[in-house]
C-alpha cells in the first residue's frame, strides 16, 4: 500500500501537468456553472507564478532531503493544491464532489509527503483556490443578476453576527493555544468536512444537523446553503497565510470577526444616514467598523490599527459586488505587505 501511495505521488509530481487537464475535463461534464469553474481555474493557474515571486519562499526540499527532485523554484503557494481546490469547488452541489473534494486533499497531501512543500504552503494553495472560486463566483452571479438582495430578520442576524464572532475569536485562541500546524490542520478540516456536508444539503440528503445550523445562521439570499461559512472560513484561510507577518493575520481576523458583525448590527438597529456612495451601508456602521476594528486590532499591529481599520471601513463599503468575507480578507493582505 505504502509503494502504491509513493507511486501515485510521484505519478501527481512528475505529470499533473497532463493530469490537471484531463481532471478538469472530468470536471467540467459534472460542473453547474461551467463558466465560472473555467475562469476560476485559469485565474488561479496565472496566480500562482507571481505570488510565488512576491513572497519567495524556499521549498522545505531546499534544507531537507526530498522524494522527488526539487526543481528550485518558490514553494508559496502550493500550485497543485490550490487548482485541485478549484476543480473540486467546481462540482459543488454535483455527486462528482464526493469524488474531487477527497482527491483535493489527497493531492495536498502528496505535497507535503514527497517534501516539495511545508503545510504552509499547502494551506495557502488551499486558500487561494478557494478565494479565487468565491470571487469568480460572486461576481458572475452578480453580472447576471442572480443575487436576491432581502432584509434579513432582526433577530436571526444578531445571531449569525454572534456565531461570526465568536468563530474568529475561537481561531485567534486556537493560534496562542496550539501548535500552528495543528491550526492550520484543523482549518483544513473544516473546509473539507464542511464542504461534503454543504454538498450533501445541496443534493437533499438528509443532513437535519446541518440543516438546522443553515436555517439559523445562513441569510436567505445566500446562493446556496452554507455560503457564508464557506467565504469566511475561506477568509480565515486566506488572512493567516498570505498575510505578511502573522501579527497582521490576526488583526484582520479580529477586524473580520468582530468589526464587521458589529457595523452590520449598529447598521441594521442605528443606521440613520445612507453613505452617498453606498445607500446599502449607513454612516453609523462605518463608525462601528473603525471604532471597533482599530480597538480589536490594537494588541496585534499596535497604533498601526488606525490606519488598518479606516482602510478597511471605507473598502467594506465600497459595493464590489464581493462577499464582505472575501473582500476585507485581500484588502487586508494588501494593506499587511503596505504597511507591515
């Protein structure tokens, strides 16, 4: 079994060149939304070469005995990860998913066991996929019109925003509790587990817990169940690896988790004056972000947080057609290597 493990990593190094193409194809006879698995693989694939470039970081096959030959270049992000992340968000909602989300995993993996990347790495590639297929996503649905914009009950927003907190609080402990491999493990984990249960709710399995947990926490405009979790977690992802220096990833979590719920309620109970550039969003929400974010994002990056946390208030007004998840998750990033 151990050969055959071995001989099948070497087989997913040496040609997935040729076997990415030929997966996508497979991929693409069970996909719902051709177009926007397509465009999402193709932005992913021309990602990777200059983020690896913008953050040069060495494979551990440069200080450690590999497999495989390393063939030199940067290993951050996982290439092999983070298009086999896209192909398996591509079958969402399709019994192909149950066949690819495992397969995403398993090509991670081999990432790591053959020594041609850290776990890092790998969970960054893994982020990045799925950024890159929330984004896509996101805007196409907006293009064509098929994001239902509803008011939200009261009530059930105050406790989605509670859960949206009190997950990314929970991620910040697990950061100074745990070993940072194990947090990125965990996080991996949910994604995976969490995607097959959301793919089964799609399909009307019977998953009554999860169904239950989407009625509560999940806005009824969500294009599909589960979404919200989904780009956050995704966000969560993306925030510890690509951020500049950890001190960083932390504050954006913090400003994610609880910034963003905050401006959300204080906009929906107190929002009085409609911003000129964004009716949707209110003056008083944009107050709460910065108060709230620069105060939560403070014992991380210090006074640097003003800054950080105006930035990031005016960005989450700003309508791009973006879940707030994934856009405060990059400008975040960005503002990490600007100011870090």
């Amino acid at each position: 079994m151990t050969d055959l493990f071995l001989q099948t990593a070497v087989l997913l190094e040496t040609n997935y060149v040729f076997i990415l193409p030929v997966l996508a194809v497979i991929a693409l006879t069970f996909t719902n939304k051709r177009a926007v698995f397509l465009m999402a693989l193709l932005a992913t694939v021309l990602l990777i070469g200059p983020l690896k470039l913008l953050h040069q970081e060495d494979r551990p096959c440069e200080y450690m005995q590999s497999i495989v030959l390393c063939d030199g270049t940067f290993g951050f992000p996982s290439g092999h990860a983070s298009t086999a992340f896209v192909l398996a968000l591509g079958t969402l909602g399709t019994y192909a998913f149950f066949f690819f989300m495992p397969l995403a995993l398993f090509i991670a993996y081999t990432r790591m066991y053959l020594v041609v990347h850290t776990l890092t790495q790998v969970t960054a590639g893994i982020g990045l996929g799925a950024l890159v297929f929330a984004i896509v996503d996101s805007l196409w649905q907006a293009r064509m019109g098929k994001e239902e914009k509803k008011r939200v009950l009261k009530r059930k927003e105050w406790k989605r925003q509670a859960f949206h907190a009190a997950f990314g609080i929970a991620v910040i402990a697990l950061v100074f509790v745990l070993e940072w491999e194990t947090v990125l493990l965990l996080l991996i984990a949910g994604l995976f587990f969490g995607g097959i249960t959301l793919n089964a709710s799609m399909l009307k399995i019977n998953t009554s817990i999860i169904d239950r947990l989407v009625h509560l926490f999940e806005r009824k405009s969500a294009p599909f169940p589960g979404k919200g979790a989904f780009y956050y977690l995704t966000g969560v992802l993306v925030l510890l690896t690509f951020s500049r220096t950890l001190e960083f990833g932390l504050a954006g979590i913090a400003i994610l988790a609880i910034a963003d719920a905050l401006s959300t309620l204080i906009g929906i109970h107190l929002g009085k004056h409609a911003l000129a550039w964004n009716p949707s969003k209110s003056r008083e929400g944009l107050i709460a972000f910065f108060v709230s974010g620069t105060v939560v994002a403070f014992p991380f990056i210090g006074i640097t947080s003003l800054l950080f946390a105006i930035v990031l208030a005016f960005v989450e007004t700003i309508d791009f057609h973006l879940d707030d998840n994934l856009l405060i998750s990059v400008a975040a990033v960005v503002l990490s290597f600007l100011l870090a």
